[in-house]
C-alpha cells in the first residue's frame, strides 16, 4: 500500500501547496507551521497511520492529533488528500460556517478533540493511549504532532512523565522542531541532543531525525512501531515555511499568510491532486467490561454522611450499572474518596499523580473513545487544569469533574486548599453543569444524572458530614432544587454546607414568628429558575447563601435567573465569603465568613424588617 | 558562626519534636511530612541561610520557600529556631487569628508567598532568582524545599526548564525525596537517579543525597553554593516521620497529627531549646533603575487604535516613569504588544516562553522584591495560570495581567483563541480588580492606575482597532465609568469591544426616537455602582452586552450593582455569548453571538416598547 519516497516528497509539497492555498483564501492561518512539518505528515499518511476516514468512530482507528493546533492548514490539507474533504471545502478554511475553523475541532471528523491551546494535545493523546490500552484493549496507535515551542508547556512534561510511567508503547509523539516560534527562537532552537535528553530521562525512546528526509521519518516510524513497552518520540529538525525562500526558515513569517501565494506554489512544483489509500484499521471489537449491575446507594434520613463519602460510593456503585464508567484521582483519593472506585473497581481507576492538566487530559482522551470519566480532586486545584476543561468544552467532551473540600468549611487547612472561586469559573465554561449537593441521597442521584449529561459537568462536594434530608425516592435532577424548610415571609437560597445552616436559621426564625421558606439550589446551573421566581413572587424578598466568593456564584445565578423572570424587582441579599479566610474551625470560618445561621437569620430578619 | 555536626542533628530533631508538638496541639496537620526534611532545614539555618529574621524585608536577605507548603510545621519550627516566633505562637498553629495558618502565609513575616497548592514555590522562586539577579542585582540565594509529590506537577518543569535557560545560579531546590505521597508511593519512589537525569536534562546539576546525614547536607549546600552558571538541584533521600517507628517510612500517615504525641517526643530525644543564629545577609543596596520620566501616551479623539497597541505603549512609557515597572510575556509579545515595552526596556523584560504558570510565578516572585510586574499574553491563555492566581490573592500579591485578545471579536482564529470566561474566573479571585476598556486614552490611564493598585488586577484588551472616544484629559480610574451616548429612555451597558457596538445601537435607535444612554463600564470590578444605580433610575431598564459568556461577567455585575442599589428593580436584560463560537470575520462573529449593534438595538427596542 505504502509508495516510494518520490511519491512521498510529492505528497508533502501537495500538504505545503494546500497549505498555502487555503491560509490565502483566508487572508489569514498559519502556513509556515504546516510546511515544516509536511514530510511527517505524508509519510504518515502512507503506511503507517491506520484510520478508516469513511468511519470517523471506527473503534480500532488510529488517532491522530495535532497538538500544535495552529498547523490547520496541514491537518485540513492531510483530509484533503486522504478524501475526508474536497478541494471547494478545503478553500471554506475559517470562513464563517465552516467545519474548517481556524484550528481544529471536532465539527470535522475524525478530529477527536479541539486544539489550539498548546500543550493540550499530547496529555489528551496520553488519554486515549491509557484507553487503548487499559480499555478498549485494541491495538491502535495515537500519533501526536506537537510543536517545539509548547515544548515549554509544562502540561507537556505531564504527558511525558505520564506516558513514560505507564510505559505506553501505543503512542508517537512527533515533533517538530522548526526552530522558531511566535517571536524568537525557542528555547532549544535546533538543540536536538536536549530534546532527547530531557524525553529520554522521562522513559521515553527518542529518535532525533532531519524531518524532511522521508526515508529517515520512514525508519523512524518503524522504529516507533516496533518498540514494544517504551512510548517513543520523534524529534525532528524542520525548517518553518520549507520549500518557499521568501519564508523558509525566516523570522517575523508566523500566523500569516504568504505575501506571494502564487508564487510559493510555483516555487513548491505546482498544485497536485495526489490522493493516498490511509492503511485500514484492526476490525477487532473493543473490550466491553461486564457489569453485575446494581442500585445506586441511599442513605437514611437523619444520618450524617459526607458528600465527598457519598461521591465515593456513588461512582463505584454506578460502574457496576455501566460499564462505560472510569475514575481518575490527582492523588488525593482518600480525601475525594474516589478511592471507593478504585477499590471496587481497579481495573477502570487511574492514578494520576499530582499533575491536574493530566488528570483531566487523561479524561478527554477517554471520552474520545465512549467512556465517561468522573475526575476528582480538591475543588481547588481544578483551577489547575482550567484551560484544559476551557477547551474541553470547545472539544464538545463529556466529563464529570468533581471537586472536594470546597470552601471555608474545611477548616485548619487554610485558604490554599479551600475552592470560592470553583462555581463562578466552572459556570463560565458553555455547557456547564454546576451541582453543589447538600447531602448524600442528592449527590447519588446527581452521579446517576450527571453520568447521562453530554457536556462538563461539576460535582462539588463537602469535607465534612451533612444530615441526610433528602428521601432516596425523592426527585433530584439536573436544574432542579428542594424546599427543606416551608414559609412565605422570606426565601433562603443554599446549596452544599450552607443549607444546614439556613435551615437552622429558618428554625431559630421560625421561633420568632418569621416562617422562612430555604430553597437548596443543590443544581447551581442550570438553577431551577422557577423555584427561584416562586420564591421571590411569594417571598418577597430571598437571602442567598454561599461558601463561595460572591462573584459568579449562587448569589448571581439568582440574580440571573431573576432577571429573566417575571419577578425581577425582588430584592435579594447575597451572603458570601467576602474576606480571605484564615485557619480554624469550619464553625469558626463560617462564622467569621458571615455565611453560618447568625449571618442568615440576622439577613433575613432584616428583609423582613423584624429585629434582628 | 556555623556549628559541628552533633548540634546540627540536636537541632534537626527540635524541629521534628516542634512539629510533632504543633500538630498535635492543633489536632492536624502534617509532622510526618516535616519529620521527612528537618535536618534538610537545621543544615540550611546553621551556615548557609543569610536571612535577617529581624528585618524580614531587608533587600539583601536570602529567601527560603517552602514549595511543599503543608510542611507547615517544619516551617514554624524553623521559625521558632532562629527567634522570629516563641513557644507559645508555636502552639497557635492552624488556630482562628494565628499567624501560623494550616499552610504558610505572608501573615506571619518574612514568608513570601502563600504555598500549599503544589508545584508553585519552585516557578515563584526562580522569579524572585531572576529579580536577584537582573533586577536587584544583590547576591542572595534563593532557597526552596519541594516535595516529591509535587515532581508530577508540569509547573515544576516550567521551573526547571526556565531556571535553566536563565542559568541562574542563585537558586537551590532541594527535593525531600521521602518517597511517600498522600495515599501511596510517588511515581520514581526512591529513585533519586530518575530525578537526577531529569533535572540535569533541563540545565541544572542535581547532587543526590541522604538526606538525614547532615555531612552530606553540608557539602551538598557548598557545592550549591559555589556553583557558577547553573542551578542546582539537591536530591534528598529522606524518610517520611523519619525518627519515630509508629510512622517512620509508613504509608498511611500523610496529613494527620502523631497517635502517641508524647511518645514520639520522647523517643526524638525530648523537647530542646536550641537557638541557631542564622548569617547576616549581604547589606549592599539593590539596583535602581534610573529613569527619565516622561508622560504615558495619550490618542487624538476620534483616532482608530487598538487597546492592546495601546497597552504596549502605555507600559513602555510607566516605565520610563516608574523604575519598579517590569514587565512579562509568554512568547506572544507582538500580540499583546508587550514588544513595545521590550524594545524600550529590554532589561526590565522577561521572555517566558509558552509557559503561563511560570509566567506569572515569575511575576509572582518579582513583586515579593517591590518590583511592579506586566504579565501578558492572550486572555484565553491566562487561565492556564488561574491557580497562580488564585493562590497570588493568597499571597497578597501585586500582580498586573493583561490579557488580549479576549471574545468573538478576534474573528478567524477560532475559540480556541478566544477568551470567553476570563471575567467570570477573574472577577471571582479576592480582590481583583477588572478593567476592560473600550478605547486607547482609558488603556493608558488604567495601565497607570493599576500600577498603583495593591492587589491583582487585569485589563481585558482587543486584538482589532476601535475609535477613541475618551478625551486624554478625561478622569478614567478604577471603579469609574463614563457615558458614551446621552439618553434616558433605555440604559445600555457595554465595555470593550460593544461600546462601539452600543454606541451604533444608539444612533440607530435615535433615529426612532428612543434616546439611550450608553455606559461605558470599563471599570467591571469594581463596577461603577451608582452610576449603574443612576441609568436604572433615570433609564428604567437596561440592556447590558459582553464579548463574554452569560455567566460571572459585565451582566452579573451589573445585577449584582442594583441589587445593592435602591434600583433592584429595574427590568435588566443581558446580551453575551452564548453559543460556542466558530471562526469567521469580528463582524459576523458578533453578530451571530447577537451582541453587535442590531441586537442591541433590537432588544432596547423591545424594553422600551417600540416595534423592532
């Protein structure tokens, strides 16, 4: 199937032609990081990559990524050439409506994931080489085309630790060592010793090769077929804008397009038509991991069980259900408790170190192939991998993120490991769902209910015990909320520890003749906006309450949602953390926050113009 | 001034005993964590630190950084050592209103930063390292004490890379390689030679030691020392609870106080009173940079100038004004137009590469020295950092970040690009400030606001041009607003990109009579509260519009601002995106994203009553 190297050189100059073409119908791309990594890609094409382009979801193909997602015009002239585009839809590039975006998304099959922030192809590619291997149990190979300059990404080195522990021999990585970046020359430049030093300490295989000599990308490609129980990468020298003088290996020719195309196509032979026969894929059927079945775990009213607990055994209940469902960790498993997962369960839990743009890397990459992975770590240091669930979304991925210790209400531990800031940023995301259970029969019921939702969801759960006053038969979903407390003379918005003590205040209101009504607002967004506008048409007035920062959370969700209601004069006071707590107790903290039944009753008392 | 090798080890075990002391009186905590490092520290405070406890601010003073900072214990203990706290402090650990919180804090002097979210001491290091060296121009030493946990993270990678690159050789890692993480053993364990070729494929000499052999410690510390052109790592083999058999190098232990407290003590040998007199740090004064003065840039009205041109203007000229003026950029300085700053100021210009969690830890470190940073690069790629940042609040950092770029209106780059939830996230960090101006005069005036501002904040900018329409000698400033359009039927609320848009709206809609008021809310936090308040009052509705998700931005505030405000009330409708967007012209990109000029009109139209 494969062609000799002639056929191949002539392939790369078509990738640099259509490259060329496309980013001068756009006025606009980035030519010049395609042309250098043109050879790779053609010897790829030609042999080694296997992926059936008329069955984007064909579960034995191939992968391939581009991690330097700015290099579209290659990857779109890679689908002309392979016949997944014609040539009038390649000319679409970045016009409005096209699947050709400016960077890769998934509105193009078989683009697994989009890219364009760089360092996040290579960590996702890790993910779906863990799936491989550890799931699907199929042989295919994911290639990963990355750039020198996110070389200085450290979610790279994430990935490359990563790969190297778990010795996956299921992926390429291939990069492509222009030399010159947006501005200036990275840091290595044409240093290629250092870029096999640094892979190779990391447990990879690294084969340096000039990467326009497609007898030496040929034997490298072998190479890294052949190795069996290393991950190998291919280091190769490029020049940017090879093929075309007035920009080849040049300064200042970044993300633009080519001041003379027609010149440069001349210069590169001419336009081709040249179509290549991609190597087909195993047709062996992926593992599918058998499942008992089972119930989802209830929890008695009155008991006082951790969110976090409940998390724990939710996930490792729902794997018995489907089969589908993963768990990974960023080494804080007794904390999140998704250690119940993994002990029930080891065969579909990763381990992913303290390293968070992997962790949800790692997940991305699963989802690419069906499973759906539920992420946990503190709720605080998902902000780590903020731009990875940023992309995750224009990726249309579907991941389950949840988050432990969120909030004053840990207490000693202090300000660092204590997330106010996780509801505004996660609401933020397009597609989000935003859950903040405040006890353990919502969070089982929200696992089950997140499991189906296809977007990023978050689950954020409590270090400390809350009392079950949720029924196990009682209604809890996506966009919903419940009242724990009746009364019509104010409302009490809550979710997650704040709800316990709302309804203490109701109560110590109640003994004063003020019949508080507290609505937990467990789904934060979607918020049950209609429970919100009935609060406020039959309320009055509603205190909101959260341990959380009072931008972008709870507070504004009912703003929002009251502003697009019937009831938007209603006033609503917001309790939040407003102060950068310190250590103490989590009674102590939440006093101190002003957001424990003090704060509130205190609040509410004052809408209602009682005494305080 | 330096003591024999018995006092060392008396020395290191007071530091065990006080950390098992501290956590068992707060009931939490991490002695064993601390246990692992103490003869790490008692080397370093007899002979190596020159660190004046007194004068914790002193220019010359060493810096010690405590990356893993839930060795919290250890920490205070050190603190105890040379006089900076007493027995009593001591045993206030983790307790409300202590200085001693769970994780260090620049509460308690001479603590630089707040750690406790791993992997940000190294990057925050070599920042202070590079202002030693190219700012200050003083001869301390940086020190920090990393965990091996922390190796996953890619930020410490960053750190290695750029400490290398910079060949500082003013900075010491020291790994406390205790093998042992929070639930099981760490990728490499207690293979120090993985680190070693790891950390030396990045630049620096790694030195692997036991790290409880205080002979060892000390010529590590002077080879350290007397290192020239490179950094140096020290990798430590250490036990975990090292000294007491109940958790000696046992899993299970991490983050929890000692069963038998007393016990323990007894068998590290009993409380010791040992003082150490650490060395007195260089007196030479830092590095000034003389400037000429001048005035910051100001645009003729009327004049089409893109923010982020003027962004790179304003800040070359502050800091012709301001010799404490830095600034930062991760490789896209001729995006965000830092370039202008670099060409003027190519010392006080920091190159980060595509690394934007040690991009803005560098900054981080610059700003512990008095030193007032610029961090730039696409706004979308900030919340790579956003854990920097929400840690930097922890710190009370002095941080500028501009971000460019921002929303649909960059046009064919795609989303990935695009910056859609950078307010939201940002808005939510304690004391932010975010700017977002819409014309080149409030760019210069903001840009020498915040430089005055003690806090984080950041300026939103754009990538295309849009019309000046503040007059030069306008007053712009934090928390303010101005009006770009008189009227009073109907308010508009609009920053950035739609002012302009609003603005047309505006005149559109005066053609039919309807006479709107157009705000412009450069200041998003603080938001301009009363004049918000007034256009509800004197307006009676409002359409507010954002280049941004519907969550956490310009909108929310403004719902946040009236519920506040006597005017809750007033009938608010938000315009934003709300779709993930594609590529295509600015243009059509915000006008399918319905926040250009016809949408506003439209949806004004429809507050006022009027047919559409």
């Amino acid at each position: 199937m494969a062609h000799d190297a002639d056929f191949r050189r002539e392939l790369g100059q078509q990738l640099r032609v259509d490259s060329v073409r496309s980013s001068a119908a756009a006025n606009s791309g980035h030519p010049t990081s395609s042309m250098s990594a043109a050879d790779l890609m053609a010897v790829l094409l030609d042999g080694h990559l296997r992926l059936d382009y008329s069955d984007p979801k064909a579960p034995g193909n191939d992968h391939l990524i581009f991690s330097k997602g700015h290099a579209s015009p290659l990857y779109y002239a890679v689908l002309k050439a392979v016949g997944a585009i014609d040539d009038a839809e390649l000319l679409t590039f970045r016009k409005l409506g096209s699947r050709l975006q400016g960077h890769p998304t998934p509105l193009i099959p078989p683009t697994d994931v989009a890219t364009g922030s760089l360092g996040q192809g290579l960590p996702i590619g890790v993910g779906v080489a863990m799936a491989g291997r550890s799931l699907d149990k199929l042989p295919y190979r994911v290639w990963v085309l990355c750039g020198d300059s996110e070389m200085a990404e450290g979610s790279m080195w994430e990935a490359f630790q990563h790969a190297g522990w778990e010795k996956l021999d299921n992926i390429t990585a291939i990069i492509d060592v222009n030399r010159l970046g947006q501005t200036r020359e990275t840091m290595l430049g044409w240093d290629l010793d250092g870029y096999v030093r640094r892979i190779e300490a990391f447990g990879w295989k690294a084969i340096a090769i000039d990467g326009h000599d497609v007898e030496a990308i040929e034997a490298a490609y072998t190479e890294a077929e052949n190795t069996v129980g290393q991950p190998v990468a291919i280091i190769a020298k490029t020049k940017k804008g090879k093929g075309v003088a007035a920009v080849e290996d040049q300064p200042g020719k970044h993300g633009k397009p080519l001041d003379d195309p027609e010149a440069a196509i001349a210069e590169l032979g001419g336009s081709r038509d040249l179509s290549v026969d991609v190597a087909r894929p195993s047709t062996a059927a992926p593992n599918v991991f058998e499942v008992p079945g089972g119930s989802m775990p209830s929890y008695a009213l009155g008991d006082e069980v951790a969110t976090r607990k409940a998390y724990g055994e939710s996930i490792a209940a729902l794997a018995d259900i489907r089969g589908d469902v993963v768990a990974l960790d960023g080494e804080v498993s007794n904390s999140t408790h998704s250690e119940d997962f993994r002990n029930a369960h080891p065969d579909r839990y990763f381990e992913m170190f303290i390293a968070e743009q992997q962790l949800v890397a790692a997940a991305t990459g699963m989802q690419v192939r069906g499973y759906t992975p539920f992420v946990s770590t503190f709720a605080a240091f998902l902000s780590r991998a903020y731009d990875f669930i940023r992309m995750g979304a224009i990726s249309q991925a579907k991941l389950i993120l949840s988050g432990s210790h969120a909030g004053v209400s840990i207490g000693e531990d202090g300000p660092s490991q204590m997330a106010l800031e996780d509801m505004a940023s996660l609401r933020a995301i397009h597609g989000s769902v935003v859950l903040h259970p405040s006890d353990a029969n919502q969070t089982a019921q929200l696992v089950a209910a997140v499991a189906d939702y296809d977007g990023i969801s978050f689950i954020r759960t409590l270090r400390g015990k809350t009392p079950v006053r949720t029924a196990p038969d009682e209604d809890v979903r996506i966009g919903g909320s419940r009242i724990a407390h009746e009364g019509s003379d104010v409302a009490i918005i809550a979710c997650g520890i704040t709800l316990d003590e709302a309804v203490k205040a109701a109560e110590r209101l109640a003994e004063d003749g003020v019949h508080a009504r507290v609505l937990d607002a467990y789904s934060i967004k979607p918020i049950d906006a209609a429970a919100v506008a009935a609060a406020a048409r039959e309320c009055g007035s509603i205190v909101t309450v959260e341990d959380h920062a009072p931008e972008g959370g709870l507070g504004d969700a009912v703003l929002a949602a009251l502003a697009e209601s019937d009831e938007h004069a209603a006033h609503v006071v917001k309790l939040a953390v407003r102060e950068i707590p310190g250590s103490g107790t989590p009674e102590e903290l939440l006093h101190g926050a002003k957001i424990d039944a003090d704060a509130i009753a205190d609040a509410a008392q004052r809408l209602v113009g009682a005494p305080a």
